[in-house]
C-alpha cells in the first residue's frame, strides 16, 4: 500500500514541478513558483513520510526536501534570465524592503562570524531557512499576476482549507492520525533523530493534557494545521465580503471547514489568534456590531467557565490563564531561558542556537518557543527588533493597500496577508512559528505582492522593486 501512494504521490508530484518550471522556463513566467509551493507545501511532511516509508532511503526524501529550495531558486534564475537588462531594473526600495534587507544581511554576518557552539553547517542551513523565505517574498514584489492568476491562487487556498477538513472528518471517523498511517514517527526517528512520545506514538503535541487526539489532517502537526486554518478563513472571509450575493456558498464552505478544523487541532494559541484576527477583521471594515458580538461572547464564556463549566475545563482554563498548565509553564520557562540569554548576551549567541527546526542541536537550543525572542536569542535585540519591524511595516503596508487599491484581487491579497499576519502574532509568541513554510511562506509572498501593489500606487509604474 505504501507503494501505492508512493507512486501516486510522485506522479502528482512530477506533474506539478513540470508544469511550473515548465512556465518558468519556457514562457517567461518566473512567478508561477509561487504555485508549487500552495500545492506542496502543506503536504511536505506527509510526502516526506510517505517517501520514506515505501523507499527506506533518506535520499530520495532528499530528493523530496529540496524540491522547494529549487523551484524558489529555479524562478529567481528566471526572473534574472527573462530581464533584457537586469542592470535597467527599476529599483525602488520600500521601507519594509530595508528592514528584510538588513535582517538577512545580519543573519549571514551571524553565520560567517565563529559565534555560538553550533557547527558551520547547521549555521548555514539555518541562514538558509531563513533565506528562502525571504526570496519569497522578492517573487511576491516582483510579480504582476492577472485577475485570473491571482484567483487560481484564491482557489487553491480554499482547496487545501476544505481538504485538510475532509481529511479531518477520516481521522475522526476512524479514530486514527493519519500521521499513524503514513509513517510519520519512523521519518522523524531515522532522518531527523526525534523518538516517539505521547500516548499515540507521534509527539506529545498530537494530544491534549486530557490525552484526547489533536488532529492535524496533511499538515505536520496539529499546531500548523491550525495556524495554516487561519489563512482558509481569511481567504473565504474577503472573498464573501468582496463578492456579489449569489456567490455566497463556497467561501462559506471554506470559512465553516477552516473554524471546523481549527476545532479538531485544539490549539489554544490558534483559537486565540482567530479571535485577534476577527477582531482586525472587525476594526478594517468598521463592524463595530461584530466588535461588540465578540465582546458579548466573551463574557458569556467567562460566565460559563466561572458557573456552568465541568471541574476539569474550568481548571483547565485557570490553569493555562495562571500559567500552571503544563504546556503554559512550558511556554514560560522556554520564555525565560531566552530572555535570560538575551540580556546576558544582548549581541546573540549565534545561529542555530534556539528555534525548533532540524538545524539546532537539542543540546545547544536555548529557547526555542517564541519566534521573537527565538530571533533575539541569536541576533541579539537588533536582529528581533528588525524582525518586529520589518513585519509591522508589511503589514500596514498591505493595509494601505487595501483602503486604496481599486483592484479587487489586488486588495484581496492585502487583505489576507495583513489579517493572517495579525492573527498568527499569537502562534509567533507560543511557537517556532515561521517553520509552519505553507502560513508562513505564502503571507511573505502575499506581503511582497502588497509592497509590490504599494509601490505601483506610489510610482504610477506596474514594474517595481
């Protein structure tokens, strides 16, 4: 059987690489990298396990890993390659451009610099985890899409928002993580050196306190299910404001299947953020009914928890308000190691010294559960401060964008990209969040096609950097 989906999965997978560097090189059309990565991204740890569980060989997962890094480059070197002259390009840098330019300039100095414990090559494949994402975000400010390439994007979001529910509603049904199914525990022990935990056999983060199972449909683990939800109902959310009545059904699928999945991935963060961001939601389109619905709702629960809850959710919700949860106090020593390094070395440490990723030694992390101080501990406050502002200006950029662009597609993206951004600030102080690539390396896009937008307002001229 793992055969099976072995082949099945490299089939669609060729027939998707194909077709975008296809595009990519033969018709000049360099943006369309941006695709492979809406539809490869969300199922990379899945492809990955799958790989590895037909084939036992952590080269042709290898093979797998990197088809990413190369469709981003691939569409780098198109976009160098198709330039009549490259040294005629417009460029016109936005604020936002700075601060992403400064912050990778001090994470390769971080990485050349014999700071911190980690070895070169760890320092180097975290400089380039945090590259890519940034020559993402490069192809969203360089990129002109039409009405209707901009909606094939729109698409295969709601696609991925309704899969990864219907993909939930199987794990329900038959009481099993797909991660059970796939291999998922053998991938992470043989190639990234991570053991089994948890009462299921995958990692704690697949069940509650209660030891009930989190969900995480295709997705890695419940966490960036429920992170990458949140950019489903952003979608479905602008595009039922922005579209005539009659279209009202499959953005109020989209929507109903991301707060659907939301529920089956259990994360206090995520529910959270989505509050946060209907809240941003709220405050853009004046809906202070909505403000107000929320705020009502609020108290309800709290009057619920306080008088009608069982003995178990009510301690539940005390003990992660107080921080005595167990995952909360988690939270907080992980907080407090970094804070500590930061104002003991206010420079950094180095790279590849905290976060979550394969790149950081679980013997040298320090920190590693707040994307912020995550940065802050190996760039120093200059390197988490540049990080705070490169993503403020983004997003008030975008915003902008929004309230003045008369292109609807154009000011859907902004929409999404602003309010997912806002929404995730919450999973970003609880998690390694930027390693989430589907949430994370689509909103940078999204960001870059906003500066992009913001500049054309400004300039009066489509091609600008």
């Amino acid at each position: 059987m793992s055969l099976i989906f072995f082949f099945l999965i490299s089939i669609l997978t060729t027939v998707l690489l194909f077709w975008v560097l296809n595009q990519v090189l033969l018709h000049s059309k360099w943006e369309y990298g941006v695709y492979f990565l809406l539809f490869f991204l969300p199922f990379y740890i899945t492809v990955l396990s799958v790989v590895y569980l037909a084939t036992n060989s952590s080269l042709v997962v290898n093979i797998f890993q990197f088809l990413k890094e190369i469709v981003v480059l691939g569409s780098l070197a198109g976009f160098l390659l198709f330039q009549k002259n490259i040294f005629d390009y417009p460029f016109r840098l936005h604020t936002a451009d700075y601060f992403y330019l400064g912050f990778l300039g001090l994470a390769l100095a971080y990485m050349i610099l014999p700071l911190g414990a980690a070895s070169p090559v760890n320092k180097a494949l975290y400089f380039k985890n945090m590259l890519i994402p940034g020559l993402v975000y490069f192809m969203g400010r360089n990129t002109r899409f039409s009405d209707k390439e901009v909606k094939l994007l729109f698409n295969g979001i709601f696609i991925i928002a309704i899969g990864a529910f219907l993909v939930n509603v199987f794990e329900k049904t038959i009481d099993t993580h797909l991660q059970s199914l796939t291999g998922y525990a053998l991938f992470n022990s043989d190639i990234n050196d991570i053991e089994p935990t948890g009462h299921f056999d995958l990692t704690w983060t697949f069940e509650t306190q209660a030891v009930s199972k989190r969900l995480a449909s295709f997705f890695s683990d419940p966490l960036e299910l429920a992170s990458s939800v949140l950019m489903g109902f952003a979608a479905g959310l602008i595009w039922f404001l922005t579209s005539k009545r009659e279209n009202w059904l499959i953005p109020t699928v989209v929507m109903l299947c991301s707060l659907g999945s939301l529920f089956f991935a259990a994360s206090r963060a995520a529910f959270l953020a989505f509050f946060v961001m209907i809240f941003f939601v709220a405050v853009i389109f004046r809906l202070y009914k909505l403000i107000l619905s929320g705020l009502g709702v609020a108290i309800l629960f709290v009057i619920y928890v306080m008088f009608f809850a069982s003995e178990d959710f009510y301690f539940f919700v005390v003990d992660t308000i107080t921080f005595e949860n167990t995952s909360s106090v988690g939270h907080l020593v992980e907080w407090l190691l970094a804070l500590d390094s930061m104002i003991t070395s206010p420079m950094g440490i180095g790279l590849a010294m905290s976060g979550n990723v394969g790149s950081v030694e679980e013997e040298l992390r320090v920190g590693g559960e707040n994307q912020f101080l995550i940065y802050g501990v190996q760039m120093g406050w200059l390197g988490m401060f540049l990080y705070i502002l490169l993503m403020a200006y983004a997003i008030i950029t975008a915003l902008k964008v929004f309230n003045q662009t008369d292109n609807t597609m154009t000011a859907r993206v902004a929409f999404v990209a602003a309010s997912v951004r806002v929404g995730l600030l919450l999973p970003l102080f609880t998690a390694n969040a930027e390693v989430y690539t589907y949430v994370s390396w689509i909103t940078w896009w999204m960001l870059g096609y906003s500066v992009n937008a913001f500049q054309s307002l400004r300039y009066k001229n489509p091609i600008l950097v």
